[in-house]
C-alpha cells in the first residue's frame, strides 16, 4: 500500500476512533451525571489527572522507541531492528511496574494533598490504586504494538481503540447500573487495555514486522543510551505538556471546588473532542513525513509540512467557531441544566484551541526530526510560568481565571519561542498572518453571537441552529481565504476525484 494510502486509511479510521470518542463522552456525561452526584464526579476527574503524572514516568520513551524503530524498518531482518525492540520492550516492563508501584505509594498521601472530604478519601485511594495498576499494565505492553506505527498501520491502532471504545460504554452502563459507581470509569477501560495488545500482536506477527527467529538481535545498552538521550527530551516536554493540560481540575478543585472541577471537566469536554478532530491529520502524517525525512526528502518534507499546517489551522478555526457560538447551549441542553457554563470560557476556549494547534505543529516538527534539543523546554518553562499565575485566578476568579491564564501563558512563552525554532526549519511564519487575521475575525463574530444570545436569554436550540448557519458560512470563508491557492486546487482535485470513485461505487452496488 502506498504511503498516501496509508495517510488516507489512518486518517479515515482516526475518524471513526474520534467518532466513537464522541459517542462515548456524548453517552457518558449524562449517564454518570444520572448515577453519581457531582462530587464523585469531580473525583473522578481528578484522579485521572493525578494517573496522568504517572506516565511521565515513562522519561518519554514511548515516543522515542517507535520513531528508533522507524529508521530500520527497510530491514527487519538485519538484527538492529529487533534490538532496538527488544531494548524497548525491556524497558517498557520496568517502566510499568514502576508506574504501578509509585502510583500505589501515592494513593495513601493524595487525598491530604488534595483536601479531599473525609467520606470520599477511601474511593479516592482505591480509584488511584485501581487507575496505577492498570496504567502499569498498559505500559508493560507497549512493545506489542510498536511496529504498527513506523509501518503507517495506524489504521490497526484506530481500530482497535474504536472497539474498545464502544465495549467500554457498554461496561460502563453495566458498571453504573450494579452499583460500581466511580469505580466504573476505570474498570470500562479493560476491554481496550486487554484486547488492543492481543489485535496489535496478531497483525504484527502475521504482516512479518517482527524480525524472523534468529534475526532478533540482542537487547543493548548501547541502543538503550541513544534512546534515553532522545527521549529526556521528550520527558521535558511531556513534563511541562502535564504542567499545563493536566493541572488546571487539580487546581480548581483545591482553590475553588470539586463542583467547580466537574463542571470545569464536563464543559471542555467539546473543546478536548475538538482537539482531537484537529490532531488527527497530523497523527496520520507523521509516519509518512518522517520517512520522508530519513530518505532526505528535505524540499518536499517542508512542502508537505507547511500544507499540513494549512489544513491545521483551517480545521482549528472551523472547530473554534462552534465553540464560540454554541458550546455554552450545548453544553446546558446536554447536562438538563445541572452545568452552567458563561460564553466568555467559550471564546477563550475558541482562542486557544487555533493557538495550541499551531503551536504543536511546530514543536511536532522536532519529534519527526529526532532533535528535540530547539524546543525541549518550552513546555517546561510554560507549565513553570502557568502554575502560580492559575493558583492566583482560580482563587481570586475562578474557572475563568484559569482559563485566561492558560491562554495567555501559552501565547506569550510557547509561540515565541516555537515559532522561532520552527522557522529555521520552514522558513518565515509570515505566510500565515492572512490565514491567522480570517481566523480571529470569525472566531470574533461567533463569540457575538453567543453574547447576544446570552443577554436575550435565547432559547438553546435556537442558539444552536445559528451556530450550525455561522459554521456553514465559515466553510466558504475558510475554503476561499485561509487556504493557500496551490494548496486548495490539489485539496479541491482530491475531493472531486474521490467523490467520483464513490459515485462509481454506487453506482456497482446498485
């Protein structure tokens, strides 16, 4: 299969494993709104968060392992391949039974950390004893599935986490119904956690991307240090992407609440959605640019990039209208009004989700490169910035606050500085600023009209249906000025070329 088609079927399945995400969230919020009350809600929250801290533990090897194995998988058989999986399937089993160990020890001192009430610190405890075990397991088993992804079989990896997906929903209708109560979220997550690694095994052993008997090689030490050196990089940055994603439930729900933390988890449940519809493209590229990259492919790696960023930033503006416009309607017609949710977090929100993406591609570029040495601080440095700045707003402005500070620490210290080391890559940004200039003013004008929908006290539906007219509006806007002319005639080319094979398809069928 070539390398667009490889582009296309993980795209496409990414899709669907986003698809089943949404399905999920969409089914799940009410479903454990119904079963538990907010609290225990918000302690479930947390404690995802805090099991987040546990992966740094894996000093960003899981990165590292699979971009190793992806310079030698023109040759499986020559011995380096298979001793730089073994060396990593070592070093993921320590890794996992260290996470699960450090995340037990934790459990017995979170709740005092946290301030968590008297009747809720056994569930606390035993939540975070549950989520370490099956975080160490998870870990342990990584190796399994490591070719897939310098092999561009995202697609398998797509699929399988969309199956677990839905048999977790499943168990945890059935989990909440026999009184498992917050428990339930965690124990929903064993059919992906068991069955991926068995799926991962079988398309690896039977498409031969593991080395043949006696071509393994040998685990190394040597293998081990050149891995390590890339991945303290990327544990730099993983550290300081925690810092600042994974901090801001634990700091509302020590300066402002647990209620204030559920609502805080159920109301960016949209914007995590939307994140994730934006970061698909660029996870289904990566393997094929970072082959592009090891063949020397410079000139058309950097093409290929920059019409990736492109489509990033059309795609975060899309998704950042909705936001602005009818998250807040939304997110009151989903909840039956148990969340209320003011549409200034949605503009901010709307804001930051253009940002962020933009952002990430630019650091992305270092991780396809294998030098993360440009911008393996920003992160850091970030998260070091953001965590006093958010204490402060959450105590003396609560939820928006938080969000305020996350947008403005982000745009002051991450963009300066990744644009900066981007450009040495891929030249000037300037190409960007009449993209960036439409994004803003659309985001503008769907953020009045969630203003004006909120002082009216306009119905929720109502709101809704505008956001859907505002969307397909800025369709057009995005096709006709965001979008590089080059970039939208080979984009328009594939559209109507696909469209056509479709309708031949149809036309068989029929």
């Amino acid at each position: 299969m070539s390398r667009s088609k490889r582009f296309v079927a993980g795209l496409l399945t990414g899709y669907g494993s986003i698809a089943a995400n949404i399905v999920f969230t969409m089914a799940s919020i009410p479903l454990a709104l119904h079963f538990l009350d907010k609290e225990h809600f918000g302690l479930w929250a947390l404690a995802a968060q805090v099991n987040g801290y546990l992966c740094l533990i894996d000093l960003g090897m899981t990165g590292a392992i699979s971009r190793f194995i992806a310079d030698y998988k023109d040759d499986v058989n020559g011995g380096e391949y298979g001793s730089h999986l073994l060396t990593g399937g070592l070093v993921y089993t320590f890794q996992g039974g260290l996470i699960a160990f450090v995340g037990i020890g934790f459990s017995w001192f979170a709740p005092a950390l946290f301030a968590i009430p008297t009747h809720l610190t056994s569930d606390f405890r035993g939540l975070l004893m549950l989520l370490a075990g099956m975080t160490g397991l998870s870990v342990a088993l990584r190796s399994v599935g490591a070719p897939l992804w310098a092999f561009q079989r995202s697609d398998v990896v797509n699929n399988c986490a969309t199956l677990g997906t839905i048999a977790s929903l499943f168990l945890l209708w059935f989990g909440f119904r026999s009184g498992w109560g917050v428990f339930g979220f965690a124990i929903a997550q064993v059919p992906s956690l068991l069955g991926s690694p068995l799926v991962h095994f079988w398309v690896c052993n039977r498409n031969d991307y593991y080395p043949a008997r006696g071509r393994w090689g040998k685990p190394s030490h040597a293998i081990f240090k050149c891995i390590f050196h890339f991945g303290k990089d990327n544990l730099l940055i993983n550290i300081g992407s925690q810092l600042i994603n994974a901090s801001q439930i634990m700091i509302i729900s020590r300066c402002v609440g647990l209620d204030a933390a559920a609502t805080f988890a159920v109301a960016t449940k949209v914007y995590n959605m939307g994140m994730l519809l934006v970061a698909n493209p660029i996870a289904a590229a990566a393997p094929g640019l970072t082959e592009l990259h090891v063949r020397g492919e410079t000139k058309l790696f950097v093409q290929r990039y920059w019409e990736l960023i492109a489509l990033t930033l059309a795609a975060s503006t899309f998704i950042a209208i909705c936001l602005a416009a009818g998250n807040r309607s939304f997110i009151s017609i989903w909840t039956h009004g148990a969340i209320d949710w003011p549409w200034s977090c949605d503009l901010v929100l709307a804001v930051f989700i253009v940002i962020k993406n933009l952002n990430g591609c630019f650091i992305g570029l270092f991780g396809l490169t294998k030098d993360w040495r440009p911008v393996r601080f920003i992160y850091l440095l970030e998260g070091l910035v953001f965590i006093p700045i958010a204490i402060l707003s959450a105590i003396h402005f609560g939820i928006v606050g938080v969000l305020v500070a996350s947008l403005m620490t982000h745009f002051i210290v991450n963009t300066t500085f990744s644009v900066h080391a981007a450009s040495r890559i891929l030249g000037s940004p300037a190409r960007m600023s009449k993209g960036l200039a439409v994004s803003f003013c659309l985001i503008a004008a769907a953020a009045a009209i969630a203003w004006a929908g909120s002082r009216a006290a306009a119905n929720n539906f109502g709101m809704l249906a505008a956001t859907a007219g505002s969307a397909l509006v800025s369709i057009a806007a995005i096709w006709s000025w965001m979008l590089p002319d080059d970039f939208r005639k080979k984009l328009g080319l594939h559209i109507a070329n696909s469209s056509i094979q479709i309708k031949t398809l149809l036309r068989r069928t029929n």
